[in-house]
C-alpha cells in the first residue's frame, strides 16, 4: 500500500496510520485509495480482532486535500466533466461503510484536529481516544458543500440532531474538551498520553472476545433505526449465536474458575 497510509497487523491488531503529515493528513486521491483498501483489507481478514485508526505529525486529518481538490475542478470546467465529486462514492463511502460494517472494534486514537472528512473517519469508529490538545470541526459549510464521510448519520447520533445542525451550519473548532462534553470523544488523554493509551485501549479489545464485540456493533447500528420490540428480536438473534461461541465458554468457565479468560476470538 502507498505510504500515505501505514497498515500494520501485530496480534491481532490492525494499525491503520494516516500519514501525510507535512499537508495535516489531508486526502488526496492516493491517501484515499490507500484508506479505503487497508481498511477493506482489516475488515476482511479474519486474523484482525481490532482496529486502531491513527495519525502521523500534529493533525489527526484535515479532511479533503483542496489543492489537488482545485486542481481537478479546473479540470472538470475544461473537459465539461464533473467527475471530481465522484469521490465521495468511489472513496469516502467505502472507507466509512468499511470502518463501521466492519464485525470488530475499531478504535479513533485522535492526536489533532480531525476535520471535514477527519471529523467523519474519527466519527465512524466505535471509540475514540482523544488528546486533550486535539480539535474537531465541520468544516464543509465553510467551503460551501455538504456533509460526507457519515457525518450526516454520525454525529446526530453521538450528540443529538440540534446540536449536530449547529456545528454543521455554523462550523468552526472545538476544543476536545467541549467535544468530550458533547459525548464525540470516549476517552480524554493528556497529548503525550495518546499514543499509549489508544494502543492499549485498541489492545484490549482485540484481546476480548472478538464475535461478542460484532454483536454488540450490530446491535447498536441496528438499535439506531428500528422499534423496541424489533430491537429486542434482533438481540435475541445476536445473544444466541454469542452464546454459541468458543469465546463464551472460555468467559463461564473462565468465572468459575476465578480466572482471567484468554479469548481466542470464536
């Protein structure tokens, strides 16, 4: 893979680093097809158990690279095209449907700001670890487009569907302090902390029992968008195939035990 993007599996855990770190992460094309196909890669293997989504340098990602971005516009006006847009379908959709479909964790080690498209990867993981120093913003009102990248279903459901109209109609920056109130951030790190604490965090949870982990991001999702009583159907349906699972008995047996279990993530 292009080194704009690092993958990296050890033990189970899949490391995806975004690294452009003298453009602040920003996504040109290669960035994004790198993106898209580790994260397609973590999700198809089934000896990834977790995934940790990081960042080089003093910006988690900027979003979209707007140099190249202009670049191509011009190209578009000359050749009568409009293929520049094209990449929210070809590249953003999947590097999201990747990161949130995906049947294990995935974990946002937030080390600066995360905007526009960074906003949405940072969003589309199920947790974030973020340093106290880092920031968030929108940003695409600012430049006259719309939200991508998940936003538009991500955050009205971490911080609800006013809050959300605000910081996308009004977008500027959050402090990581404002944004761990809103309820985006799960767990707020002094900056020299981060690296640290999200390998452990991404650590423990590929060490944890893996299908346990797939059900509850299922029933989460699902939960989101369906009635009680479907919801309840749908952890019926989810409890019996975890209750099946090797990981399961190791956990029981483990309690009677009174020891620690050692998942093997089936």
């Amino acid at each position: 893979m292009a080194d704009t993007v690092l993958y990296e599996v050890t033990d189970g855990l899949a490391t995806i680093t975004l690294n452009r770190p003298d453009a602040m992460n920003a996504m040109n094309t290669e960035a994004k097809v790198a993106l898209r196909d580790a994260a397609r890669a973590a999700a198809a293997d089934p000896a990834v158990r977790a995934v940790l989504l990081t960042a080089t340098g003093r910006a988690f990602c900027v979003g979209q690279d707007l140099k190249e971005h202009v670049a191509l516009l011009a190209a578009d006006r000359e050749a009568g095209t409009k293929v520049t847009m094209s990449t929210v379908r070809e590249h953003y959709n999947p590097i999201v449907e990747a990161l949130t479909g995906m049947p294990k964790p995935v974990v946002a080690g937030v080390n600066g700001v995360a905007a526009g498209a960074g906003l949405g990867f940072a969003l589309a993981a199920d947790y974030r670890v973020v340093a106290d120093t880092a920031a968030f913003n929108s940003s695409f009102a600012g430049v006259a487009l719309t939200a991508d990248s998940g936003v538009s279903w991500t955050l009205p459901r971490l911080i609800g569907q006013s809050r959300a109209a605000d910081l996308l109609f009004f977008p500027r920056s959050i402090s990581a302090r404002e944004a761990y109130d809103l309820g985006i951030v799960n767990k707020l790190v002094p900056a020299d902390e981060l690296a640290a604490e999200a390998a452990a965090v991404a650590r423990a949870l590929a060490d944890g029992p893996t299908l346990a982990y797939a059900a509850l991001k299922e029933s989460l999702a699902y939960g989101a968008g369906h009635s009680l009583a479907e919801a309840l159907e749908k952890e019926d349906e989810l409890q019996t195939r975890a209750g099946a699972s090797e990981d399961h008995g190791i956990a029981v047996a483990a309690f009677l035990a009174k020891e620690k279990p050692k998942y093997v993530g089936r």
